[in-house]
C-alpha cells in the first residue's frame, strides 16, 4: 500500500498565488432547519476537512475545495447542494467562503477567478457532474481535465473517498502536481499501524448490521488480531453458524456457512471471536410510534417473537473488559440500534472502553464516529476517529485504495 512514499504539502513549494484544489470530505447528513432550509446535524467531516484548507490558505494559496454529498444522479439536485456546508466551512475558517454554483462552469470560472491570496472557495457537488462517478476512464477524465483547468495544484484531503476511481479523488491526479493532504497522512498513518507489527494485545471491535460488509476484514485480520469482538447486527449469523435460534433478528442466510468457517478458523489459528452472552431484544424494530419494551435474554435463546437489538449487559462489560485489556483496538460498527436510547448501552460500553485503552483506540469512521458523538462522547478521548468507514476497512482488507495509488505514480 502506498504510503510514506507520496508527496507531502510541503512538496508543492512555495504556493503563494497559486490555485489549490482541495479534494475534501464533506459529506455531511443533513435535515430540513425551521426556516425550511437544510441544517447539518453532525458537521465532524467539516471539522476535519478545516486543518488542511487553513494551513493551504496561510501559505496564501487560493484555495479551491471539491466535495460530494449524497448520492445526486449525475445532475444538479438542491436537496444535496453543498451551499449550507461552505456556509459551516466559513464559520469554522472564521473567514468568507465564496460558493460556486456550478462545478466547471461559468460561476465556477468566476469565482475561482475572484479568489485572492488566501481566499477559500467551495465548488457545487462534484457529483453533480455525471462524469465524477463514471466507470468510463474517458469521461471521468474529461471531467478531471476541466476541474485541472480551476487549479495549478491538487491535495487530495478527503479520506473518506480515497476508495472510490472518481475524477475529483483519482483522475485529477494525473493532470496536476498533487500531494496528500494532513487528514489523509494522518489516517494512513494509523492504518498501518494497525497493519504493520501493531502491539499486543491486538483487539478488533466489529458490528453494524451485516456480515457481508465485514468479510474480507475479517478474512484479513483472522491473521493479525488476537481477539474479534462480533456485535450489532451481524452478530445473529454468527450465532445461526452456532446452531442457535434468533427469533426475527437480522439474518443473513447466506452467510452462515461463512461463519461457520470463520469460527473453525478462530479455532485453528488461536484467535478468538468473543461473541455476546446476552442480548437485548424487542417484539419490534424501534419506530416513533411505539415505546421500546426491551428485556434481556440469552443469546441462545432468543424468543421466537424477538429480535436482538443490542448486545446485552453482562456481553456490554465482557467486550469493554477486552477492550481495556488491549494495547491496539479497532472499532468498527455499533453494537446495537444505539440511535434508540434503550438499544444504546452495548455500544456505550464499548466507547466509554475504548477511551480507557493504553495504547492505540481507533474508532473506524461511519456509524461508529457518529455514536460517539451521538452518546456525547469527547472526541479527544479517544486516539483517532476516522472520517471514512469504508476506506478503513478496504484498507484493513489488504485492497488498493485508488486515490492514494494514484499520488505515487
């Protein structure tokens, strides 16, 4: 994986008066404010993406910040505009953020054009672009060519698409002298410290809803870690593979073989899957309508009429015990439907655990990040909260992420 070997900002030279574009992560969620106009509920990406643009903008580069949000069908769509998200990017910087309202466009020209040393810019989503997302080399490279043409510089900052063959992440790259920006260093830092002779005990946290997002992780830290925790959603094929019942829970039938075969390994190779003792079920999926009846049931006996929708109390302390007792730690994926608050404990224990680690504690982006500050977590308790859940686990599977490859060539 490359790494250490691509350009730093520092490799840009002097870039006062020059025209940085800036691949940023800012792919926030999003809800409809009282005045009916759009309100970010978790700005983390945004706080992230602000070292970066403000070290580029005090070197007295003009700074000009690509990003997506959501997923648009490759044309304009005010529901995923970014104009609130560069008003958030303003307020953090301190300073006027202009907004172009279009991506290679006349605004855009304009706008960048306008920028003087040290002034920030945010383009339209990228994606509103239909060449950003094209599996076509040709016309993602067309559209890479007219973002180049905004800039004499790219920093590739936004982690949490380095996974994905895009224009504004990958193809940019070959038109431009490009460098990887401090979030992105910082990130591939802890990953292959993760990777490369991590110190022990090694524990991996997984959960989320399912084992097919988690296979090739799993496959690949069977050989590096020495405790797998399994909670969440996924962790009722595991407890299928053990011949036990899970009432209505989340099932993935056709995976359960592949559990199984997980298991005989943990076996063979002498790394354990520590699966939940209890778990906390309902009658139902927690909706607005209805208050939750959670009770506590054993996690091989789980009532036909139930689904599991939490790891359970004595499960809750045996997986932060774990925790607590390791000098490396990955987390990735909550433990329990954590947004419903009597759902929300197992996942609680396990990041009030992970705050506690002597070592590396790294909470691996996605749902895990928006947990911890969903419960109220400080972030700063914590060694590294990841700003891209799926990069983290394409890098923990051994694969090639595209937009760094790219910066090495």
């Amino acid at each position: 994986m490359a790494g250490h070997d691509v350009a730093d900002i520092d490799s840009l030279g002097d870039l006062r008066g020059k025209r940085v574009l800036v691949r940023s992560d800012l792919n926030v969620p999003l809800d409809t404010a009282p005045d009916g106009g759009a309100r970010i509920t978790d700005d983390g990406r945004v706080r992230a993406s602000v070292p970066t643009i403000r070290r580029l903008a005090e070197a007295g580069a003009r700074v000009v910040v690509m990003a997506h949000l959501g997923r648009p069908k490759g044309e304009p769509d005010p529901a995923y505009s970014l104009r609130p998200v560069a008003a958030r990017l303003g307020e953090l910087l301190g300073s006027d953020v202009a907004f172009a309202t279009d991506t290679v466009g006349e605004s855009a020209t304009e706008t960048v054009a306008g920028l003087d040393d040290g002034q920030v810019a945010v383009l339209e989503n990228v994606r509103f672009n239909p060449g950003e997302t094209s599996k076509e080399d040709e016309i993602r490279g067309a559209f890479a060519s007219e973002l180049a043409k905004l800039g004499d510089a790219f920093v590739s900052d936004g982690f949490g698409v380095v996974h994905r063959k895009q224009a504004s992440v990958y193809d940019i790259a070959l038109h431009l002298p490009s460098a990887m920006g401090g979030l992105v260093a910082a990130e591939v830092d802890v990953l292959r410290r993760l990777t490369h002779d991590p110190e022990r005990p090694y524990v991996v946290v997984l959960g989320g809803s399912k084992v097919s997002d988690k296979l090739g992780v799993i496959d690949n830290l069977m050989g590096q870690a020495d405790r797998l925790l399994i909670g969440g959603g996924m962790v009722f094929t595991f407890l299928k593979a053990q011949g036990h019942e899970v009432g209505s829970s989340l099932l993935e039938d056709d995976q359960v073989d592949t559990c199984r075969d997980y298991l005989a390994r943990a076996d063979e190779t002498g790394v354990e899957i520590v699966l939940p003792t209890d778990v906390v079920v309902d009658t139902a999926f927690p909706s607005g309508d209805r208050e939750p009846q959670p009770r506590v049931v054993a996690a091989d006996a789980i009532p036909a009429d139930s689904l599991g929708l939490d790891i359970g109390p004595e499960s809750g302390a045996a997986f932060a015990d774990a925790v607590r007792a390791a000098r490396t730690v990955f987390w990735n994926g909550p433990m329990g439907v954590f947004e419903t608050p009597a759902f929300a404990d197992g996942t609680r224990a396990v990041a009030q655990a992970l705050t506690e680690v002597d070592g590396l504690s790294v909470v691996g982006g996605g749902d895990s990040a928006a947990a911890v500050r969903t419960l109220g977590f400080d972030e700063a308790a914590f060694g590294h909260i990841s700003t891209g859940g799926g990069a983290s686990l394409e890098y923990l599977e051994g694969t090639e992420l595209p937009g760094i490859a790219v910066l090495s060539r």
